[in-house]
C-alpha cells in the first residue's frame, strides 16, 4: 500500500503540533555538529529547516538566496562559520527554540 503523507510532511506535521519534538529536531543537529559530526549535524538542521520555517523564509530572514542555503545543507555543503551562527541565530528566533549550552564532565 502506498504511503498518503512524505516523510518530509510528517515530520513537518509533528514539528507544527509538537513543541518538544521541534526541540529535539534542533537539539540533535546541534549535537551532531558539536560532537564533529558535520555530515549527520547538516544534515539534521536541513531537516530541522524544513519541518519548521522553510528555506524560502530563512532566504528572506537572512537576505541570502534560497539555493545558496539548500546547498549549504546538503550532502557535501560546507557552511562558513558565520553562515552556519547565522542560521542558528535566525532559526532560533523565527521557531522560539532557544539553545542553552552547558559543559558536562566526560562520564567515561
């Protein structure tokens, strides 16, 4: 049987209806590029992009072209550091997700 909704509406779905779900989208990007995951972590936040305000908006937001920030974020994207704090900065504020970070001691 096919399947009525793509992945990608799902995902956008229960990030609409699901604040703690939306949270989490962000927080496991942000885990992947800290812990130098970047393929993983790029690819996270285009997720998190998509099931949130889009690249359209972010395009606007940030004054920058929409293929340039898909590109950014796709497989073999390399963001510059102020492209990259400039996402998080704009994401943070259009979706109300706020990061918060906190070191912890290596439990190893």
């Amino acid at each position: 049987m096919p399947l009525t909704h793509s992945f990608r509406d799902t995902i956008r779905a229960r990030a609409e209806r699901d604040p703690a779900f939306r949270e989490a989208l962000f927080l496991e990007a942000m885990q992947g590029l800290l812990q130098g995951d970047t393929d993983y972590g790029r690819t996270a936040l285009r997720t998190y992009i998509n099931a949130t305000i889009g690249f359209e908006r972010l395009s606007g937001v940030l004054d920058r072209p929409q293929k340039s920030l898909m590109r950014m974020f796709g497989p073999g994207g390399n963001p510059t550091m102020a492209n990259l704090m400039a996402v998080i900065h704009a994401l943070q504020k259009e979706t109300g997700v706020q990061l918060e970070i906190k070191a912890v001691a290596n439990a190893a």
